[in-house]
C-alpha cells in the first residue's frame, strides 16, 4: 500500500512549503470579504500563511494577500486578521 501523500502548501509570509494542517487559510469569498478561515472550510479563493504575526506581517509588507487576491486590501482587515491570529490558539 502506498503511503498517503500530504497536500503541502506555501506559507506567503516565509515562503516556505509546510503540510496544510500546520498553516492557516486566508479566505476571500465570493462577496469580497478576506479573513482567516481556522477550519479550511469556507468557500472562497485560499492562501496560507504560518501560524504566527511575524509570517503575516511579512505577506503584509510585500503585498502577497494583494497580489493573490488580485484586490487591495485595506489596514483594518489586517489589523483584524492580525487580532484574531493572536487570539486563536495554535494547534499541533
């Protein structure tokens, strides 16, 4: 039996390719509203970033949210994703 391949995603703070579990969805839906999917479950166009500000502060500073989104982004959805990535607790 083959063993089970782990989907791997790319982290747009640092760039580096980790299991899906271990990263946090960043969902824009239909309507055009981004925020941080904790389940991986909503419906929308998803990028990853790692569990930790530093790694969304980075996506922040080059603008990968917006370049992925191919939409700007305005401070308060930052500093709102910032928020609830510090308050949700980190799983593994």
């Amino acid at each position: 039996m083959k063993p089970k391949k782990l989907p791997l995603r790319m982290c747009l703070g640092c760039n580096e390719m980790k299991p899906k579990k271990e990263l946090i969805r960043v969902v824009k839906s239909p309507e055009g509203e981004i925020s941080l999917d904790f389940t991986g479950k909503k419906s929308g166009r998803g990028a990853y970033i790692c569990h930790n500000a530093e790694c969304l502060r980075l996506a922040r500073k080059a603008r990968r949210f917006e370049k992925s989104f191919s939409c700007k982004i305005e401070e308060s959805v930052y500093e709102v994703m910032e928020n609830e990535l510090r308050s949700e607790p980190q799983n593994g």
